[in-house]
C-alpha cells in the first residue's frame, strides 16, 4: 500500500518573525517592512509622505532654478529676464532663491526623517509581533464626580489600570 496521506503532506517550517528581517527590507524598500510586518495599513502612509516632500522637493528646486536664472540674466545685463519690471532689485531675487533652496532642503531633510522613522517603526512593530494584547489587559479614561470644596462636587477624570 503506498504512503497515507500525512506521510506526503510536504513539511512545513515554522519561521519565527525575524527583526533583521523587518528592518532590512524596510531599508531597501520604504514599506516592504511594515508589509512583511503584516501592517499593510502602515505602506500608503510612508509612500505618501515621501511622495509629498519628492514633490515638494521637485518643485522648489525648480523655482530656486527659475530664479537663479533669472538672477544670472539681470547681472548680465544683456538678456532681459521673465521678472522685469516685478522686480527691480537683483536683490529681491536672491531672497527669492535663498527661500526656495530653504524649502527644498528642508523638504529633502523631511523626507529623510520619514525614511528613517518607518525603518525604526518596523524594527519595533517586528519586536512587538508576537505582543499578546487579550482583555485581561485595560486601561481606562473616563470622566468622574470627586469630593469638591464643602457639599460641591468636583467635575474630573479618572484613569484606571486592571489587571485580570
């Protein structure tokens, strides 16, 4: 008689969650960490914050260029620029560059701290993924009447902790 059923059943390995893992793959891919994580709900945060400071990044290097070149046109005095006549002085121009390089730098340093932000959430949502959260745990806030001054109660919070 051949094999029964359980002896052909391929086996199959019990992998525990790996820290290095998480943390690797959100390294080399922003969200592939949360993913493997299994915290999908975490990726289109990540991807929209770093998509917005690209853009913004995109965008105000474009208009630090604009002004740049509008800058060299005007010293130039030969080439006449997209702003005569707005503005007057070189000097109002390069104001106008130095707050657009500011607003790209810090957009590109945003983004820098997004990237590191969601590497560092899936390190610590790998080491919490085994976290056993049942209700036997609870916290609660919760508004409440104390003694006040004489007959007057007094109007407050109380927070509470149980353990079951």
């Amino acid at each position: 008689m051949a094999g029964s059923a359980v002896e052909d059943a391929p086996v199959v390995e019990n992998k525990p969650h790996s820290v290095a893992r998480a943390t690797w793959l959100s390294a080399a891919l922003p969200g592939a960490g949360q993913a493997y994580n299994k915290k999908y709900w975490k990726m289109p945060i990540v991807y929209a914050g770093l998509g917005v400071c690209g853009y913004l990044a995109i965008e105000n290097n474009r208009q630090y260029r604009t002004y740049l070149n509008a800058f060299y046109k005007r010293i130039d005095s030969t080439q006449t620029d997209q702003f005569e006549g707005i503005y007057e002085d070189p000097s109002q121009l390069i104001v106008l560059q130095n707050i657009y390089r500011k607003w790209r730098d810090l957009s590109l340093i945003i983004g820098g701290v997004i990237y590191a932000l969601q590497i560092i959430d899936a390190h610590v949502d790998a080491h919490l993924y085994y976290y056993d959260i049942d209700d036997n745990l609870s916290l609660k806030f919760e508004p409440s009447l104390m003694p006040g001054f004489g007959n007057v109660p007094a109007v407050g919070f109380s927070l509470s902790l149980q353990f079951k």
